[in-house]
C-alpha cells in the first residue's frame, strides 16, 4: 500500500513540476513579448504562446494569433500569417461567431497571394472563407469553396471532397437543388475512394435531404431506411439521431404527427443508449428542443419541462452557435406560451426569428413568423398576429414556388439522363447479340480448363499452406520477442545514459562552474541536453508517468513546436485500457508514423485521431505528402519501418490499414481490440 502511496505521490509531483515549468515558460514569453523590440524575437515568443494556449484558453490563443498575423504580414512572410488564420478561423467562425472577422483576415492575406507559392495554403484560406462566407453571403461561399478547388492539387484530395460537401449544403441552403446533388455526389465519390465512411455519411445524408427538400418523401424516406441500415453495419450509429430528426421533420411537413414524436422518440433512444462521448451535443440540442416544443403545444407541461432542462444543460455547451440558438429560442418560446407567459415567449420568438435571418435559413425564417402569429394573436393583439400570419403566408408561397421550380428542374436532369442512358443502351444491345453466341463457347471451355487446373492447383496449395502456416507462426513468435527484448534494451540503455553518464556530466559541469570557464560550461550544458534527448528518446519517461494519452499529446506539441508541420489532433483519453507492455507499443507505432511523416513525407500538414469505440481503440494518422507505394516500400529489404509497425501491429492483435498514393498523401490507420 505504502509503494502505491508513493507512486502516485510522484506522478502527481512531476505533473506540477510539468505544470510549473510551462507556467514559466509562459510567463517568460510573455515577458519577450511586453519588452523586446526586436521584431523576430516577439515573432517566436508569439509562435510559442500561440502553441501554449492552443487547448487551454481560447480567448487568449485567439489574441496572441492576430498578434502573431499582424507582425508576420509587416514581416512579408504571409504564408506564416496564413497558416495562423487558418488555425483560427473555425474558432472565429463556429465557436465567437465572428464570420466576418474571418473574412476581413483572409481578405488581407489573399490580396497579397502573389506571393505564396503554396498553392495547399491559398486553397485552405478559400475553403475557410467558404466557412465564414456560408453564415454571411450564400453565393459568395460557393465561389470561394469553386475557387479552393481550383487551387487543391490532386495530393489534397481529402480538402476537395471537403469542399465539394460544404458548396453541396451552401447549393442546399439556397433552394437550388440541382447543383447540390451533384456536389454530394462529387463529394460521396471522392469520400468513397479515401473509403472515409464517416463523411460518406454526411455526403448522403445531403443526397437525401434533396429528396425532402423537394417534396419527394417517399423516397427521402426509403433512402434514410437504406442509410440507417448501412450506419448499423459501419459501426456509425452516433448518426441515427440526426437521422431519425430529420426524417421526423419530413411527417411533420406531411400532416403525421404521431409519427412526427415516432421519430423524435427515436433520437432520444439512441442518444441514451450510446456513450456521451459519442453524441455530438448539437443533435441533442436538435432533438430535445423539437420534443419540448411538441408537448408544450400539446400542453404536457411535465414532458415539456423535462426535455427543456435536458435541452439547457447541452445548451450552455454551444450557446454561442447560431443554429443552437434558434432550436433554444424555440423551445423556450413554446413552453413560454403554454404556460401563458406571452412577454417572455414572445421575446424568445423574436430572438428565433433574428437568428433565422441572419443565418438566412428561410425554413425557421417561416416557423419563426408562425409562431410569432400564435403568441399575438394568444395575448390579444390580433393586428400583429395577422400581420405576421400574412409574412407566413407570403413566405410559404414563395418557399413553394422555389420548390416547384426546382421540382421541374430535378425532373428534367432526371429525363435527360434517362434518355442518354437509353440511347447507349440501345447501341451496345446489337453488339452484344452478336458476341453472345461466341461467349457461350468460350465461356463452355474455360469453365472446363478451369475446373481441372482447379482441382490439381488445390491439392499444391493445400501443401505450401500448411508449410507457410508452419513457418508464419515461428517467425511472428521471433519477431514479437524482438520487440519486446528491444525495448528492454533500450530502457536499459536510457536508464545508463541518465544515471551514469549524465550524472558524471553534472558533477563535471559544476567543477566547470566554480572555475568560471564559460566555454567549456557550454560544452557541457550542450552534452547533458544531448544526452537528456537521446534517454527520452530510447524510453519515453512521459509514458511511464503520465500515461498513454498525455504522453502522445506531448508529442504533437514537441512537433508543433519544433517542426514546420501543421498538424491537428482529435485524442480521445486510452489510459488504463492496456498493458504497460501494449502502451509502449502504441506509442511507439504514433512515433514512427510521425517521424516518417517529418523525414519523408514531404507534407505541410498532418492530423491524428485516437477514438475509442466499444471494445476497440482507433488511431488513424493522415498527411497530405508525397506518399508512396506501399508494396514497393514494404518490398524493400532496408526499409523496415513498415514492417516494425505491422509486428508492433500483431503484437498487439490489432489491425493496420494503409492508404497511399505518390503525390496523394497517406492514411495509416490502426485498430486495437480492448480487453
């Protein structure tokens, strides 16, 4: 008990000590910061406060990025100011809601392209703009995502399928439905060959919203049951919410209410039967703000309340989104009125109605009226509920008309392509006439040829097999306990170098010290850092004391500190769900992938993501490099960086996927099975 105690005491000892020398050095950049005048010492005292405050305070990150923009811009290095805008823009945009802040930035930065020679970071700051654009200007969104694939190479083939899904929801949002379709598709297609089934999702999902949004809801319907069953089998049910709210949307256009709530009921299921984790928070807000709203009309006061509370608690996570608000103001003006509170509901209707506006959806733009409608007319001022009834209207046949049109033009793109496809249908049945009689007897002797070699090959495969299987085992047990045996090497080895020679090394230093020579001090001070790097490097002590995820963590930030590589992260927490001897290994796995990244690779930027799904741990690592060919690489007898990782890989039972082209960046994804 007495040795737990002690552990736990220097765990929590070296995390303050951590913690306290990056206040420090904090507070020493800070410093730099406030005193120097010496313009490239402020630039990397702002580069290194930038890094600091990434995950701790927003505000602050936010601050020291326009800073660092500014004085890069009078510097003329604006491909620095760039990467800085675009590591600031989504927090700008979704979190502060300063879209326009975003623009008046990239504005500024764009007016001086010229001179940017990366063309990867000319086409992020139009797709960023695209972003902030969407919530100001629809048609100048669409341009600006145009324009970011314009300039995305085919190495940036993730950016552009980014693009084409974000122009397909702007296309959406307008009520033009044709183009839409088409840049989900684009979008599903380019998703479909990254086999991204996460954002293959999102690019059918808009597909089927088209099919809702023009009034077909058969078949909006028939294509979510073909969804849902296909979320079920990738293991992606986190977005059964949003599918069964935005089919619960399509019954209450048609009049159904019962299998309006049906639906919404659905989503509540499924959001409390997975993990929270899983659960974006703007689905909730989604579901429960519509089912409050439901039993405030039907004035079930206690469900309504019920929904509301839960609704408020999700709330004050993303209070500052547009979108979230208008479901919010909603909900509360719906429940204001059912409890005859007609100032407040009316004051909450009016909110609903600015926010519709400004995000210029036109659908909570006509809900908003509506419901203003109903809380006038309910306390008593009928000429204002007549007033916003007749905007209702006028909305509603508008909303139409656009919707018809679209309708006609749907079905025209649909004629036109039907008849193309006839036409070469038509051409190829004569061919194919005449060969069917030669393929019968061809088909008729390779059947035969194949059956005899067939049964001769069988018998030869069955044979090698049973010899390779043999010989497979023995060599996997070999190399495991290699790794193993290495590792404990390598412990040994950075315990060596920092008990003996680095202890020699400080007693050498301090004899330097007291005879005050300066030079040789440096020397040593040099030696004792090199030393220090080569210990962690062979045995992480990060791992060992502050566990799995804080230690790949601390990794990125030496990366994003010490590299020009942008990298992003998304690490869900994964201590205590492995053996000491299993951590090693995944870090070491993370460890290599980035280092291959920096060394070969060629990328200006990386992302990594450690999910952790039911019984299995996923780690995918993306680059937008040069890559390479995978059998030639794997092939290659002094290239063992792809074979260490795949027996780290089954040491630990797990799965490793690779997805890489030359000049097409490369996905490496891992899976691990959790005991």
């Amino acid at each position: 008990m007495l040795k737990t105690n002690l552990t736990l005491s220097s765990v929590v000892s070296l995390l303050l000590l951590t913690l306290s020398a990056s206040a420090q050095k904090e507070i020493s950049y800070s410093e730099i910061l406030a005193n120097s005048t010496v313009p490239l010492e402020r630039f990397e005292a702002l580069d290194s406060l930038i890094s600091t405050n990434r995950r701790k305070n927003l505000d602050n990150f936010i601050d020291y990025s326009l800073q660092y923009i500014a004085l890069a811009k009078e510097l003329d290095s604006i491909e620095a100011a760039a990467r800085k805008v675009i590591n600031i823009s989504y927090s700008l945009t979704a979190i502060k809601n300063e879209p326009k802040e975003v623009v008046r930035l990239i504005d500024g930065i764009l007016a001086r392209k010229y001179k940017m020679k990366d063309s990867f970071l000319i086409g992020s700051l139009y797709l960023k703009r695209g972003a902030a654009n969407a919530r100001l200007d629809l048609p100048q969104a669409i341009i600006d995502y145009e324009n970011a694939i314009d300039n995305y190479t085919s190495k940036d083939s993730v950016y552009v399928a980014d693009a084409y899904l974000f122009s397909g929801q702007t296309y959406s949002n307008m009520g033009k439905f044709v183009p839409a379709g088409e840049n989900y598709k684009k979008a599903y297609e380019y998703f479909e060959a990254l086999e991204d089934y996460e954002y293959m999702n999102y690019a059918r999902q808009g597909i089927t919203a088209m099919f809702s949004m023009n009034g077909f809801y058969d078949k909006a319907k028939e294509e979510r049951d073909f969804n849902i069953k296909k979320i079920k089998q990738l293991g992606l049910e986190h977005h059964l919410p949003t599918t069964y709210y935005n089919q619960a949307l399509d019954y209450k256009k048609m009049g159904k209410p019962d299998l309006y709530l049906e639906n919404l009921k659905k989503a509540d299921s499924v959001i409390n039967e997975l993990p929270p984790e899983r659960i974006n928070p703007r689905s909730k807000i989604y579901v429960y703000s519509k089912l409050s709203a439901y039993f405030s009309e039907n004035n079930n006061l206690k469900e309504s309340n019920k929904y509301l509370s839960l609704l408020k608690d999700n709330f004050k996570l993303g209070s500052d989104d547009l979108v979230n608000k208008v479901h919010h103001n909603d909900a509360m003006a719906h429940y204001y009125l059912a409890n005859k509170d007609y100032r407040n509901s009316l004051e909450y209707a009016e909110r609903k109605l600015a926010n519709a506006r400004v995000l210029g959806y036109e659908e909570d733009i006509l809900d908003s009226y509506e419901l203003l409608a109903k809380v006038y007319s309910a306390s008593g001022n009928y000429k204002k509920g007549l007033e916003n009834m007749d905007r209702f209207s006028a909305l509603k046949d508008s909303i139409y008309n656009k919707t018809t049109a679209n309708t006609l033009a749907y079905y025209q793109t649909l004629y036109e392509t039907e008849k193309k496809e006839n036409e070469l249908i038509e051409k190829s049945t004569s061919i194919q006439l005449l060969e069917k009689d030669n393929e019968s007897a061809k088909k008729r002797l390779i059947n035969m040829s194949i059956i005899l070699i067939s049964v001769f090959g069988m018998i030869i495969l069955f044979r090698n097999r049973m010899r390779i299987k043999g010989k497979k085992v023995l060599q996997e047990k070999f190399s495991q306990e290699l790794l193993v045996s290495q590792e404990e090497e390598r412990k040994r080895i950075s315990k060596d170098l920092h008990d003996g020679l680095g202890q020699r090394l400080l007693l050498i230093k301090n004899k330097v010290h007291r005879s005050q020579d300066d030079e040789t001090k440096k020397l040593v001070e040099t030696a004792i850092d090199e030393v220090r790097a080569i210990s962690r490097n062979l045995h992480p002590f990060q791992l060992q004391e502050l566990g799995i995820t804080k230690a790949i963590e601390y990794t990125l930030n030496q990366i994003d500190e010490n590299t020009t590589l942008f990298i992003s992260s998304e690490i869900d927490n994964i201590d205590n769900l492995f053996s000491k001897k299993q951590e090693v290994n995944i870090y070491r796995i993370v460890q290599e992938c980035l280092n291959n990244i920096i060394k070969h690779a060629k990328a200006e930027a990386g992302k990594v993501v450690v999910k952790r799904e039911h019984n299995v741990v996923t780690v995918s690592i993306r680059d937008n490099g040069v890559g390479f060919n995978f059998t030639e690489k794997y092939d290659n007898i002094r290239s063992l960086g792809l074979k260490t990782l795949l027996e780290r890989t089954k040491f630990l039972n797990g799965q490793m996927k690779i997805q890489s082209k030359k000049n097409n960046g490369t996905l490496l994804e891992f899976q691990f099975p959790v005991a």
